[in-house]
C-alpha cells in the first residue's frame, strides 16, 4: 500500500472517530460544572464593579 492510500484511510478513520465522538451528549456533570462556573464569573464582575464604585467614590473626598 502506498503511503498516500495509508494517509488516506488514516484520514478516513480519524474523520469518523470525530464525527462519532462530535454525536455523543454533553455529560450532565460537565454541564452542571459550566453552569457553577458561569454563576463564579458573575459574581466576581458584581463583585468587581462594587469595588471600583467604591475606589472612585472615595477618590472624590
């Protein structure tokens, strides 16, 4: 078999293993992990935007 017929099928293969894996489901626990860390992200820009409210209003005194 010549190396291009090998590439080939090794790009054949690989193609299909990403299509199938691309298939499967999202896991719950992933997506519950995503869900805590978008509400973590949130937090911390309310958290942050406090705090700067705050450095600039005690800038003014």
């Amino acid at each position: 078999m010549t190396t291009e017929g090998v590439d080939g099928q090794i790009a054949h293969r690989l193609r299909s293993f990403y299509l199938s894996v691309q298939e499967e489901p999202i896991p719950e626990k992933f997506l519950e992990l995503l869900e805590k860390l978008d509400l973590a992200e949130q937090r911390g820009k309310s958290t942050t935007e406090q705090d700067g409210d705050m450095q600039l209003g005690s800038q003014d005194r």
